[in-house]
C-alpha cells in the first residue's frame, strides 16, 4: 500500500505540472492523454492492493487534468490509514532529524514498535507523550 500511495503522489505531481505546460491542440491532446494513462493504471495498481471499487472507476475513455487529479485524490482517500509512522514521519512530526529521534530511542525516551524488517514504527499518541515528557 505504501508504494502505491507514493505512485500516486508522483503522478499527482505530474499532473500538477501540467498546468505550466504550453497550450495547444496538439498539448492538450498528449496531456489528456497521458490523464488517461495515469488514471487507468492507477486503476490496475488498485486491482492489485485489493481496491475494486477503485478498478471500475478507472475505466474510463478520457480524463482532463482536473478528473484524473480528483481521481488520484479520491485513490488515496480509499487507502487504509495506519495509525503508525515510520521513522521518517515520526521525525517530522515532531520536527527534528532522523538522527535526532534515533538518538531518543538510543537514550531510552522514545520507545517505538518494532515494524517490518526490523523498522521502528511510533504512534501520534507515543510521540505527543514524549513532548509533553510523559
């Protein structure tokens, strides 16, 4: 799920670029396109993460810029949401470097789950904890 939803921000990236490009009939041809492309493999990256009613919604025979961005949007909104961040997130979230917050772990202070791979993976609630000094 992770890769897809990165998949999906890039290409919301890329259609956002869109919107610099030149204009033109032969533009506005190759952009919608590519909208087109974008939305319909957004559609089979779905089918595999196990996101049917996604598939269906993606079958479609055109789509501008603006209906393949809704897409997108609407692909990520149907994503489970976990209640854990990464370490990178977790850093973020508490506006320090990564070597900051694995120094708290080291230190004891923070004391993360372990997640895939051996990973650290931390909890809004653990992290609020720790800022309030809990």
């Amino acid at each position: 799920m992770t890769q897809y939803r990165k998949w999906l921000l890039s290409r919301l990236d890329e259609i956002a670029a869109f919107d610099d490009a030149p204009v033109g009939e032969d533009c506005i041809g190759q952009v919608w396109e590519r909208c087109l492309e974008i939305v319909q493999e957004a559609g089979e990256r779905a089918a595999r993460v196990g996101l049917p009613q996604i598939v269906e919604k993606s079958r479609r025979r055109s789509a501008t810029p603006g209906q393949a961005k809704a897409f997108l949007a609407e692909c990520l909104a149907a994503l489970p949401q976990t209640p854990y961040l990464d370490s990178g997130r977790a850093a973020d979230y508490l506006g320090v470097s990564l070597k900051s917050l694995y120094a708290q772990v080291e230190l004891g202070r923070l004391k993360p789950m372990r997640g895939p791979r051996n990973s650290y993976r931390f909890t809004t609630k653990m992290l609020d904890a720790y800022v309030r000094g809990v």
